[in-house]
C-alpha cells in the first residue's frame, strides 16, 4: 500500500485543496485504492479511465442497486429507491425504467426547453450586463435548470426556483451555506421531504389533468400492462429533477472560471465560433463536475492484481478518468477542437445519463448566447467552492465585464 495518505472525504480537499494533483497521485500510484473513512470503515476509488469505463459496461459484477452516492439514504447505508429509481437499479429494470423516462427528453420536449432557457436566460445576461458584472454562479447559471424544468415538469419559474433551491441543499448538505442551523443529515431529510411533498402535488394534479410534460409521461407509463407505482413516478421524476438542476449550473459556472484562466482557449473560440462542437465536449471533459458515482460488486473481483471481495463499495471517478493522458493526449491541457473525445462526463453504456442531451443543449445555448454577445469575463472576487466530493461544484462566482 502506499505511503502517501489521500483523503478522498477530506471536503477541504474540494474546497481549498486539488483533488486533481490527488488524482494525478493515485492515477500513477495507486489506481485501485482504498480510501478509509472514520468509524473503520471505507471504499475502493478506481482513478484510471480504463478501469472506469470496464467498471461501467459490467452492471452483472458492478450493482448500481445500492446507490450511486457514498452513504446511501438517511439511516441507511442502501439507498432506499433501490430498484426504483433509474440510476439506483440494474439490468433488467434498469431498462425498462429507461425507456420511460427516455421519453421525456425526445426532440418536441427539448425544443420547449430550449425556448425557456433562452428567455430566461438572455433576461438574466441582460441583467448582468447592465450591471457591469455579478455574481455567475447565482445569477445566471440557475437558470439553465430552471428553463428546463419549467419546461419538463410544466411548472412556472417561480416554482422552478424553488425546486432548484430544495435540490441544491439535498446536494450541498454537507455545506454551511445550505445546511442553516440543522445538522446535515437533518438538513438532507428536510429537503427531501420538501421535494417530494412538491412532487406528489404534483403528481396528483397530472392524474386528474394529463399533460405532456415529465410527470404525466410517468403516469401513462407501461410494463407489460402495469402502471409504474407511485414510489417509481416520484423517485424518476426527483431523479431527473436533482441531475438536471445540479449538474448543469455548476458546469456553466466552471466553464466561465475556466475560460478566465485559458484567455488564449477563449479568444480561439471567439474567433472561430465553428469551434462549439468540440468545445462543448472538452468543456465537459475538462469541468467533469460529477466527480464520482459509486457501484457494489456482487461477485468477488480483482482489478489491476488488486483483489476485492463481493459487497463492496467503489468509487468511479470520472473527473479522474477524464484528466488520464493514457486516455487523452496532452490530457492536462484544455483544446477546444479535440477530436475524438471520449469523455466519461455522462458515464458510459447503459448507465449513460438520460439526461446528456439536456445537459448539451443547455451548456450550448449559454455558449452560443456568450459568443454572439462577445462577452467575456474576469473575475472580480474570490471564487467558493461547494463542500462535497460528489459535485464539484462553484457557489459564488464574482465576475466583472472583460
């Protein structure tokens, strides 16, 4: 075993420190490492793209029933939406939950969308405009999500807010910030609880009027005859509210700090706006905001001559796999025309997230809106960083018109 101690739940670590210097570290030094946690306890965290995607496209040796968070659901170390919710289930019920909720991100649905986002979010940059600068991360990237979801869920922005709000204190509960004056597994239950009182007012308002968004796809759903029961609806329907609202805001808001510090990636892009396609990717390449997800093994395995008995826990760190120079040339470095490029932002094979073309149409309309108004940024005060290991997120963003 190594000498050098990692941390991987070290949330200084992802506030303050570089998890991607720690990275780099078991990437060439220990690839299949075991990261102890408190109370004797701990998990297996694989760094190396190889092993990643291997760990991916094996769903019989690798279990996502179990979650794909370290520490499961509150007062549980197995999420309870196992076999219920899409991420939290395997083969076959992870495809049949699939090509439900599939359906609801079809070519009519993100058209909507793109039409909210737009307006949302040229209102909010006109904003900023005016203003000379603000805060990115507060004022802007939320409203990608919210575009979105007022489209998928049907629901105005005001309500959109809300949800992105009670979704951001599931995420960041173990954040100051978010938590308040409870402690953070209170803090997560509270939040919960909120979502799904939301959702399931939600849900009854869809079964006595129908219509074309999300939740009432969920409810005409089929398998083989049966409706989906009312857990499987409001689990699917958190599932894609949580991934949707988290993910999306903290790219967009890592993009802009990593176009600050790159002004010559920048510049290339502003002259040549033919560049978007193969910036998109890199961005999500590079930014890889989605730090981790977790599988189980249900077999006894060895990885890399590293032996590991069935029932435990591993960390698939694609922010890690995505900076692998075995995998990516010059891969410590962002290129906005890289071609190909395989990233592992969205996971791989079946476990690829349902919602990636929401996500690329998001990420792309801010791209588009930042390069037809020519705007470019500096920052104008120190950036705060999410405390967590799972999303790698950006809280406060301070900018100012370059």
């Amino acid at each position: 075993m190594p000498t050098t101690v990692i941390d991987l739940d070290d949330l200084d670590l992802f506030v303050s420190g570089d998890p991607y210097a720690a990275w780099t570290w078991l990437r060439e030094n220990a690839p299949v490492y075991w990261n102890a946690t408190s109370g004797g306890g701990g998990y297996w965290a694989l760094t190396r793209y190889e092993d990643v995607v291997e760990v991916y496209r094996d769903p019989s040796s690798y279990s996502s029933r179990n979650g794909t968070v370290l520490g499961g659901s509150y007062r549980s170390a197995t999420d309870t939406a196992s076999g219920q919710m899409l991420i939290c289930s395997d083969p076959p019920e992870h495809r049949l939950l699939r090509q439900h909720v599939h359906k609801a991100f079809g070519a009519p649905m993100m058209e909507r969308a793109g039409g909210f986002v737009r307006r949302y979010l040229g209102a909010a940059l006109d904003r900023l405009v005016a203003d000379g600068g603000g805060d990115f991360a507060v004022d802007i990237a939320p409203l990608l999500p919210a575009g979105l979801l007022a489209a998928m869920f049907g629901i105005g922005r005001d309500d959109a807010m809300r949800l992105l709000g009670l979704t951001r204190t599931m995420i960041g509960y173990r954040d100051g910030e978010y938590v308040g004056a409870n402690t953070s597994s209170m803090a997560l239950v509270a939040a919960q609880v909120e979502i799904f009182d939301l959702l399931a007012d939600l849900l009854d308002r869809r079964r006595q009027e129908p219509g074309d968004d999300l939740v009432s796809m969920l409810v005409a759903a089929r398998t083989n005859g049966r409706a989906l029961n009312e857990s499987q609806i409001l689990y699917n329907a958190l599932n894609v509210a949580v991934g949707g609202n988290e993910t999306t805001p903290f790219t967009a808001s890592a993009i802009v700090e990593t176009l600050i510090g790159d002004p010559g990636q920048e510049s290339r892009l502003h002259a040549d706006p033919g560049l978007l396609g193969t910036a998109v990717d890199e961005l999500f390449r590079w930014t890889s905001t989605n730090a981790y997800v977790c599988r189980t093994t249900t077999r006894d395995v060895t990885i890399r001559g590293v032996p590991i008995p069935a029932g435990e826990t591993l960390t698939l760190w694609n922010a890690s796999a995505n900076r692998d120079a075995e995998a990516f040339p010059h891969a410590d470095r962002l290129d906005l025309g890289r071609t190909p490029n395989h990233h592992v932002a969205f996971g791989v094979a079946n476990h690829r997230c349902v919602g990636m073309s929401a996500a690329r149409l998001e990420i792309t309309l801010l791209m588009e809106e930042l390069l037809a108004r020519g705007l470019r940024f500096r920052l104008a005060g120190p950036v705060e960083r999410l405390a967590s290991n799972f999303m790698l997120g950006i809280k406060h963003l301070p900018v100012e018109l370059a």
